[in-house]
C-alpha cells in the first residue's frame, strides 16, 4: 500500500490561478511512478483533486502538468516552496527538482554568409566544407545516405518549410510552455542551422546534410530566455517514446541537473545515441551534458583541422568535428550575403566578398565611387577626401572597428576593407550588438590591390553593396560541429541498426583521424570519419 502513497498525494494537488513555481518529480520507482501516471492519465491534463493527507501533512497545492513515461517523473506546478517540502517529504519520491533555466544556445558568430575555404574539394558550388572533411559522401553508398535513420534536435525549434529541410521533417514539438506543445517554430535560427547539418537534403546547388535521406525530429527546448531543465528532461523522454536513433544536444552548460542525468541515462538505456557540444568557452573543461560518461562530447576545428579557439576540451571530449564557418540553413529570409560588384568605365563584375557583424545592412543595392584610404588611420584620412563617397581600406596594423570609426568620422557613407592575406575572414565591428551608420563590406586581398592600382593611375572605380536575404547562413560554434557527429551516427545506425550507443562511441573512436599535437585532449580521439565508422559498423556483429 506504501507505493500508492504519492498516487493519493496527487489526488490532492489543486489548481491554483497564482503563478507556480514548476518541479521536476522523480519517484522511487516504476510502480509508484505507475500508479501516479494513471491517475493522471484518467483526469486529464488538468488533473486537480484535492482532500489527502499523508502524515498529517497538508495536502499538496498544485497542479500536474506532464507526466513522463520514460524517466518515472512527473511535472508539477506547485503553490508555493512549503508545498515543494512536501513533495520532498513523500516515501515514494526520489528526488524533487526545481525549474532552472541553461543559457540558451547561440553561435560564437553567425547569419553572415562566408566564402567557401579554398582548400575545400567540391561536389557542388554550395557544398559545406564540413561535409566533405567529415567524408561524409564516401559513406553514403554503404549507408544509403542515412535513410531509415531518425534523429532528435533538441534546440530553438525548427523552419520545418525550408526547402532544405522540409522532405525529412518528421515531426516537431515545443516543450517550453509557450505554445502547450504545438509551436515549434524557431525564432532563434540555431535549431535549423543544426537540423541542416545533420539531415539537410541535397539539391541542386550541392547543399546537403550528412545524412541526406535521415529523418529529422525538432524538439523546442530552449526559447529567448534559455533551456528549461523541465524542457530538456520532456524533449529526451519524447526522443525516447519515438525510439529516434541519434539525439542531438548542441547545448548546455557547466552543470548539470540530476534530472536531466537522470533523462541521458534513460536515453542510453533505450539504446538511444546522445550526442552534444562540448561548449564556445575555449577552457580545458567540457560542458554538460556533453561531458556526461554515457553522451558523445564534440569540439570543433577549422578548415585546417586546427581546434578552434572557442572549443572547450578535456578528458571527456571524444572526438572533434568542423565547427568554423559551418553554412548550414537558417529560417527563410533570416541569412545574410554580401553582394559586391566592381566597375570600371563600362565594365563590371562581382568579386567575393563578406559582411560584418555591426555593419548597416544595404538590402538594395547602393552604388557610389571608391577612395584609396591606406590602413584607414585618422592620418590617412587626413590626406584624402572620403565625404559621401566609399572608403577603401587595408587590412592590418589597426582594428576593423577602429578603421571604420575612423571612416564615419571622416564623411565616409560605406567602407570597403580588402584582406591582407588570401581568403577572406569575417569579424565584428561592435561587441554590444550596436549597428553602424555605415555599410562595411571585405574583398580579397588581390582584387584590392588592383582597385588601388586602378585608383593610383586616376581611373575612376564605383562598388555597388548590398547585403542580400539568404535562407543559409555561416556560423561558428561547437554547436555546429555537434550535428556533423550526429550526422555521422545516423550513417552508422542507417547500415547497423543493432549497435547501442557505446558501440557507437567506440566506433567513432576507433575509426577517427587522429589530429594534434593533442597533450591535454584537445582533439578527442581526432576528427570524425563518416567512411570508416560505417564501414566498421556493418562489420560490427
């Protein structure tokens, strides 16, 4: 009869009209979870009886809101914190855990569009680096591009229209109370940019996931103002009830909630594969969940396989995956593209380029003529005349921003900055999210120097600027390089279904190319490899 005890104790939670303090409630053990669930089951999701007492205990104030199957845990609404002691104090509760919220997932910089690394092989004009360094294409005629494979992304939700995205879209649904359930989509942009990484469809311009032909599930867990453990907890047990394959978790912090322990262990028992970044502070210590025993914790490198300053690590990180410049699909219309074209007498052309974070937007063209301005210091400026015309300028010596401030001080109505290295890079011109009055655009660094070269020799050269709409977008993070590895387990668990998630972990491994110098584990085990983990997963009994 004791395990009925907190089947009783729910009769007693009343609705209240106050706004609740919201718990996590783990009970003991399955039966008492059972008989609570099915009291709750019978009533609805707006169960509210009162009339018990336990130990001549007042009965508890509140109201049930979730009951999750998978993890014996129930979501509470409750009164007030003597109502939380009772709940504490109840024989069949393990453990009662109030609502906190993790920081919610963000890029170390994003939604600016980038050139493509030059040493990139590619299958298609837009193609993601990271793709191909993963080898993601070599697996894909042993693993039929992961179809049959259904993956998880915990995130800010999802574009589930975007044209990437919505022939593998499954289902979604939101967890942060904002919508009861139905209104997954995402205002953020980090969710899709995941989602695109893992299981984008690959179309006609090259653009495609890791696993092209998976199936992709969108839990919202994370709104504006963070990760709710509630949310996290209710996203793994969903993952759990749908048996999805891979659940991705780019998100996190430096702790973890026992709860939420709790929910990855089920996970991993369900034969469910977790994997999560390992976090953008760029210190020796992995964040959670990332650095739980059971999840497989990613950092990210660059295009040049070096780990990426923002990556954390530690001896938890397994394995490392691109996560620099990651062009993956954002919600439609909320990318950005620089757009630069140079003329000279009659003759135009468009020349690669990139925007910056802070610039003002030109989302129609503007045309106006170009002035040699040095490195943009107040003493190049003195020397020339910038008033309402674009101000060319040298990379190096100074910062961006202060080249620009330098610029708007000087007259000038945009800036066009020319790398003083190959490629080009992307930085940001103010650090409080603050918005120039000006436009500032960067061009390589050899069609730079022949616009000087034309300007020396007194030809007149007219940029035209606009910073175009895009459903794709670059960003950085350990976020980014998380999906890669989801991507990848959902190749492995397309060609052997029957591998739990260890198997998977050792696999990846095993199989990974070996990068470092790597003293401290920066790197993990090295970079992931799509061709050798599924090769070694259909040879894996």
């Amino acid at each position: 009869m004791k395990l009925n005890v907190f089947a009783l104790i729910l009769s007693a939670l009343l609705a209240t009209t106050a706004h609740a303090e919201r718990v996590i409630v783990i009970m003991k053990d399955k039966e008492a979870f059972n008989n609570a669930n099915q009291a709750y089951k019978m009533k609805g999701s707006s169960y509210a009886l009162k009339g018990f007492k336990l130990g001549g205990q007042q009965a508890v104030e509140g109201q049930v809101q979730d009951t999750l199957e998978n993890l014996n845990t129930l979501i509470v609404d409750t009164k007030n914190e003597a109502e939380i002691e009772k709940l504490k104090a109840n024989p069949a509760v393990a453990y009662v855990e109030k609502e906190i919220f993790h920081a919610a997932p963000r890029p170390v910089k994003g939604f600016l569009a980038k050139a493509q690394p030059s040493q990139q092989q590619k299958i298609g004009q837009k193609t993601p680096w990271g793709i191909l360094t993963v080898k993601a294409p070599q697996a894909w005629a042993i693993s039929n591009k992961g179809q049959g494979a259904r993956v998880l992304v915990l995130d800010t939700g999802i574009d589930d229209a975007h044209p990437s995205l919505k022939a593998n879209f499954e289902k979604g649904q939101d967890f942060t109370g904002d919508s009861n359930g139905s209104d997954y989509t995402d205002k953020v942009g980090h969710g899709t940019h995941v989602a695109g990484t893992i299981a984008g469809v690959m179309d006609r311009t090259g653009f495609t996931g890791v696993a092209p032909k998976a199936k992709i599930l969108a839990g919202r867990v994370c709104a504006e103002n963070g990760c709710s453990n509630i949310a996290i907890a209710q996203g793994i047990n969903w993952g759990i009830k749908e048996k999805v394959d891979v659940i991705n978790m780019s998100l996190g912090g430096m702790w973890s909630t026992p709860a939420e322990r709790q929910a990855v262990a089920a996970a991993d028992k369900a034969g469910v594969v977790v994997v999560a970044a390992s976090g953008n502070n760029g210190t020796n210590k992995v964040s959670f969940p990332a650095a739980l025993g059971t999840v497989i914790a990613v950092g990210a490198i660059d295009s040049n396989l070096a780990k990426a300053d923002f990556s954390q690590w530690g001896p938890e990180l397994a394995i490392v995956a691109p996560g620099v410049a990651v062009e993956s699909s954002v919600p439609q219309g909320s990318g950005r593209e620089a757009h630069v074209e140079v003329s000279v007498g009659n003759k135009s052309g468009r020349v690669n380029s990139t925007t910056f974070q802070g610039a003002k937007e030109l989302l129609q063209p503007e045309t106006n003529v170009l002035v040699a301005a040095g490195l943009g210091k107040v003493e190049d400026f003195a020397k020339i005349n910038v008033k309402g015309k674009y101000a060319l300028i040298a990379r190096g010596e100074i910062k961006f921003s202060e080249k620009i401030e330098n610029a708007i001080k000087a007259g000038a109505t945009g800036a066009v900055i020319y790398n003083n290295a190959p490629g080009l890079i992307q930085g940001a011109l103010t650090e409080d999210g603050s918005v120039l009055p000006i436009a500032v655009f960067m061009i390589e660094q050899q069609v730079g120097l022949e616009i000087v070269k034309l300007l020396t020799a007194g030809e007149a050269v007219k940029a035209t600027l606009q910073t175009k709409a895009t459903d794709y977008a670059a960003f950085d993070g350990t976020s980014m390089a998380s999906p890669h590895v989801a991507g990848v387990v959902a190749l492995v668990k397309s060609a052997n279904k029957a591998l739990n998630g260890a198997q998977v972990k050792a696999i990846l491994k095993q199989t990974a190319q070996p990068l470092g110098p790597n003293t401290n584990n920066e790197y993990g085990s090295g970079l992931v490899n799509a061709e050798a983990a599924v090769s070694a997963a259909l040879q894996a009994k």
